[in-house]
C-alpha cells in the first residue's frame, strides 16, 4: 500500500507529475481538495479574506484531506495536496 503526497506551490507542475506516478504504481487518486472546496463556499482568492477567515478555511481543509485520506484512500493513495501544505 502506498500513501504519496506531494508539496509545493500552486502550478509548480503537481498534477502532472501525479498522474505518472499514479499510473506507474496504480494507486487512486485524490486530487483537487482544495479547487473544490473554494469553489463550494464562492472563494476565488484566498488572499483576499480577513484573517480570521482564512485561518478557519485552513482547519476545514486540513480536516477535509485527513477524511478523504481516511475514507479513499484506505488501500493506498497519491495525493497533489498533502497534510503538510494546510500547516505550512
């Protein structure tokens, strides 16, 4: 069983490297975590909310992962969003 996640900034080719490492090691995906948890509360820039604000966004997210994680990915996962990037 392989649990894979990947870190790093926004377009710095995550999802791409995810798909080739997905298929080499037939793993399933769990992607877009957080596209689609803005997109279900009408964010389109993060950086543009209060603080406070932010910081409960980045608990929901961190708690979203860990239950997709759970619920998903029980026999093994690659991920383009890790623990690691809500704390960061």
């Amino acid at each position: 069983m392989y649990k894979i996640a990947f870190c790093g900034s926004h377009g710095t080719g995550k999802s791409t490297l995810l798909q080739a490492v997905a298929s080499k090691f037939e793993v399933p995906i769990l992607d877009k975590t957080i596209r689609t948890y803005w997109q279900g509360i009408g964010v389109d820039d993060f950086d543009k909310l209060p603080a406070n604000i932010r910081t409960q966004c980045q608990l929901n997210l961190l708690i979203n992962q860990i239950k997709r994680e759970d619920i998903e990915g029980k026999n093994g996962f690659i991920t383009d969003r890790s623990v690691l990037d809500y704390i960061g």
